[in-house]
C-alpha cells in the first residue's frame, strides 16, 4: 500500500471510488495528487516491464502508426528547441520513433527501454542505441544531455521524483526535460481505460508541474496534445535550491495544487462517457486523421519503412 504523497508527503487521501484488483485509486486531500495505492512494488515493476509485459507489445503496423502520430505530437512541441548536435535521452524510447525522427533533425541520440521486443527493434530497425535498463542503472555521466524526455513514462514510475532527480543530474545546465502524460483534466474515458493496473500515477497540468518542480526542475511551457489531450511539459532545471525559494512553506506552490474534492467530482461525473459510443468514434477517426497527418509530415524520415 502506497499512502504517501509523492509530492506532499501528506497521508489523508480521498478514494476516488475505482477500486478493483489491483488497482485502488486515492487523490491527496492536499495537493490533489491522484495515485493508485495499490501499485506494485518497484521490483515486481522492473520484472514485469522487462519480461511478462512482451506479449502484449507485439510490434505491428497499427502500433506504429500509433507511436508516429504521438512522436510526430511530441515533436511539433520541441521543435523550436531542437538543434543540431545536442544530445537526446529518451527513457522509455519503446520502439525508438521519437529517437528516429530527433536523429533525423541532427541530434545525436540514446534511449533506455526495459521491454526486449521494443528494444531490439530500436537497435536493429532503426540502428538505435538503446540501453535496456532503467535510468536508476544506466551508466551515464552526468550532465552528458541536452535533451531528456519521458513520452507516457512518468505515470508508470514508483518514485517520479527520485528517477526526475537523477534525470536532473544527467542533463547540463541549460538542458530541458520534456514530459508528456495522459491528462487527469481531460475528458475521461471509460474508467477501467484510463485507470489501469500499470498506472501509477495520474496527472494534470498542476500535479505535472508539481512533481517536476520537486525533482528540482522549473516549468516553462505547458501544452496539449492534439492526438489525445495528454499532458506536455517543458522544463528547465532550477537554479541550486531555487525550487524551494519558488515555493510556499510546504515546499509546494499553490498554483500547482489540485481540489481533491474536484478531482472526485470529475471522475465520477465523466464515468457517464463511457457509454456514449460517439466519444468513442470521435477519438477513433481523430487517430486514424492524426496517423496520415504524421505520416505525411514525418514518414520519410523513418527510412523507408512502409507507411499506412
Ligand atoms: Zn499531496
């Protein structure tokens, strides 16, 4: 059971009422961050994400598209902080798309992926260098990036703030970290989608801001996603001890707190979407419009690998 905040510490926690097993979502009544209180242990974590999560990550054309459109996402946000020559970790790279397409803009690059089906194909598709461990193991000299990002990472993690830390480290001074999360904000679909056992951590925009700024970063650019409203953040680090200096006495600014009361009353309101089939469609036509656009602006930079 996991019944202290990451970002607060605090212990008195709202259930968000989605209990089922393995999966017992809680929000802080402090800050409002949301969780799920029974996640599993960061050792049965590693081994789940190195070995027993393969089979559902099978690599097929459909999951491709799907990793373009959300890179392609990633991409158009960061652009205007891309150079040639700087150098990019991207942990939890999966099958090394947004790598693919950062390479392409003259970065040199590396990523970390835990799962062997993703990592081996990052290395000898896309002649990537992919490490598979995680951030915690990886040995890397510090302040050896220009460039860290975590695309759909940070919500799967035990400690957020430690593995943050030690991205703080790796990155030189005038690094950024780019994060990108489903958004808690958003319009929710069905519970038992958005609230999943390998979730950890639920975020918005504040809770986002929050748990980077603990880590020692300050964010300076927040954004939306088109292809499915996720959360992306830009940010840099914060001068030595400035992340307390920001913050208020409980080392938290108050801007970047959620109503916990709030967060309840917008999870339960939106179960109701889960029935409304047209939601469904809507976000299914906008996935498929969303994979030919990347295509059409990212696809040659993939190689020669077939497009849709
Ligand atoms: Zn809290």
């Amino acid at each position: 059971m996991r019944i202290d905040c990451e970002i607060c510490g605090g212990q008195s926690l709202l259930s968000l009422n989605e209990k089922r097993n393995g999966v017992d979502i809680v929000a802080c009544q402090n800050c409002g961050l949301v969780w799920n209180r029974a996640m599993h242990d960061e050792q049965e974590q590693v081994i789940f994400y190195r070995e027993e999560n393969r089979a559902q990550n099978e690599i097929c054309q459909q999951k491709l598209v799907s990793r373009l459109s959300r890179a392609a996402c990633a991409l158009d946000f960061l652009n205007e902080n891309l150079q040639p020559g700087l150098r990019h970790l991207d942990v939890g790279c999966a099958e090394g798309t947004l790598l693919t397409l950062t390479r392409a803009k003259g970065l040199k690059v590396t990523g970390l992926e835990l799962d062997q089906n993703w990592s081996c194909f990052a290395r000898e598709v896309r002649q990537l260098e992919v490490l598979p461990m995680t951030l915690e193991d990886a040995p890397l000299k510090p302040a050896s990036f220009n460039l860290i990002s975590f695309v759909h990472v940070v919500e799967h993690l035990f400690r957020p703030v430690r593995t943050l830390s030690i991205a703080r480290d790796l990155l030189d001074d005038a690094g950024y970290l780019y994060v990108e999360v489903p958004n808690l904000d958003g319009p929710l679909p069905a519970p038992r989608r958005f609230f999943r056992r390998l979730h950890n951590f639920y975020f918005s925009a504040n809770t986002l801001c929050a748990v980077v700024s603990r880590a020692g970063f300050t964010p300076v650019r927040l954004g939306c996603s088109q292809r499915d409203m996720s959360v992306q953040l830009l940010a840099v680090k914060s001068s030595n001890n400035s992340s307390a200096a920001n913050d208020g006495q409980d080392g938290l600014s108050q801007t970047w707190c959620d109503d916990a009361a709030q967060v309840y009353q917008h999870v339960n309101e939106d179960r109701r979407r889960y029935y409304l089939m047209f939601h469904l469609l809507r976000q299914w036509r906008q996935r498929r419009r969303l994979g030919q656009w990347a295509f059409q602006r990212y696809g040659s930079l993939l190689n020669g690998e077939p497009g849709e």
